[in-house]
C-alpha cells in the first residue's frame, strides 16, 4: 500500500555537489497529491548517500539519520514515518504533535510531544534525540487557517522560521513541503512558468509562499547553493526548491 502512496515516478533532487555531514539542507518542494511521499523518499535516498563520519568515535561512516517528523498525526505523517522505519530503522525515525497519539501509533515507533512553537522545546529534542534530519509538516491547512488567522500566522509562519533556524544552528538537514495552494487564480493554468503571478487567496497559501521565497532570501542573503527542479502534472507545473548550506 506504501509503494502506491509514493507513486511509480520519484521526484529526484538535483544534486551537483556532494555536501559535508556539516551541511545544512533546507527542501521548500511544491506537491500535488502524493508526490509529497515521492518527494520525502527522494529527499531521504539523496541525503543518506551524502552522510560521512561525524566524529572520530563514530562507528560506522554510513549511521542512519535520525529523523523527527513535526505535524506527525496529520495525513502525511504517519504512512511517511512507517515507510522511513522500514528503510532507516523504527527507533531512528520520530513522531511529534502536540496531541495524544493512538495505542497503534505510539506503539509502532517513538513519538514525542513537539510545539514547534516552542523553539527551546525543539531545541531540547534535537540535543536530547540527537536528531540529522527534520521533515516539517506541521502546519494549520486552509479551513482551520482561515477560521483563526492570527493562529495560522504563527503556526504557518513562526513555525517554518523555528525549524529554519534549528536546521542553521545544528546544521540539520531539513524539507519543508510547499503547496499549489501558493498558487493563486491570478497565475496561469497551463504550463505555469517557475516565475509567474502568486497571489493566493488563504492564508495557508500565503504562508507557503512566504516559505519559498524565504528559501530565495537565505540563498541570497547566505549564499547558499540553491538547486531546483521542474515536475508536470495534468494541472499544474510545479518548482521543487532545495537550498545548501555551504
């Protein structure tokens, strides 16, 4: 059932350096559907064939990442987490939300109370959980985000600038999905360039493009290495943005 969730076609992350364990990845990617699973896996296989040794006591130069999943008991997080234990290790790949988890879901792997709000507490579960890697779901979606604007802001917001600057801090490697929803009734449906009207009309959607250009800022502002790719769909063109730290 997993295999079908992740589809027949991955998405592929360019790569065109082999970047140091010490590097930072920030992943802003544009999804459809479930090409978001594609686009975990791609991110993942690309990133566990860049590990290097860490430090002299290190065991092995190949370690599995150890991975914390904000927003976890939403739709994406827990088929993704059993998909990355299976491939990475069940107890390599956490869980977090800021809600009581199911029997079944508490049982399947670690799981960890995470507000990403909360920076020290993020903070805390990095250092304590000795985390590589965070894949960034947690997010109020359009219904519930326009319902409580002020909340969206932060969560949507504030959220993405926490996991940002956690990923500089400890040089993790870090995916933060994007949406069509960025995409606004302004902006062209048949073969959307990568530079066009922007203009979405919710709040989810603004915070996802306030998230892709602060991608383009760090890049400028940080000069990071910035590397894209085009995906097609039947509807839409999407832009997949992943910035290096170096």
């Amino acid at each position: 059932m997993i295999a079908k969730l992740l589809g027949q076609q991955g998405i592929k992350l360019l790569t065109r350096s082999r970047p140091k364990a010490t590097d930072s990845i920030v992943s802003s990617v544009g999804y459809h559907g479930n090409n978001i699973y594609s686009a975990c896996r791609s991110f993942c296989t690309t990133s566990i064939r860049c590990i290097t040794q860490k430090s002299e006591d290190s065991e092995s130069a190949v370690d599995p990442p150890r991975i914390l999943i904000t927003g976890g008991l939403g739709q994406l997080g827990i088929p993704l987490a059993k998909e990355l234990r299976v491939k990475y290790g069940r107890s390599n790949v956490i869980l977090s939300d800021i809600i009581k988890p199911s029997k079944q879901v508490f049982d399947d792997g670690p799981y960890v109370y995470a507000d990403i709000l909360d920076f020290k507490n993020l903070q805390e579960l990095v250092v304590t959980h000795r985390i590589d890697w965070i894949i960034h779901f947690s997010a109020l979606l359009s219904a519930v985000g326009e319902s409580n604007i002020p909340l969206a802001i932060r969560v949507n917001i504030e959220g993405v600038h926490n996991v940002m600057e956690l990923s500089k801090q400890y040089h993790l490697r870090l995916f933060v999905p994007s949406t069509i929803g960025a995409f606004g009734p302004e902006s062209p449906l048949s073969h959307t360039p990568d530079v066009c009207i922007m203009r979405p009309k919710t709040i989810y959607g603004v915070s996802k493009v306030h998230a892709e250009l602060l991608g383009e800022l760090l890049f400028c502002r940080r000069k990071m290495l910035v590397k894209t790719q085009q995906s097609h769909t039947r509807y839409k063109h999407h832009k997949y943005l992943s910035v290096l730290a170096i």
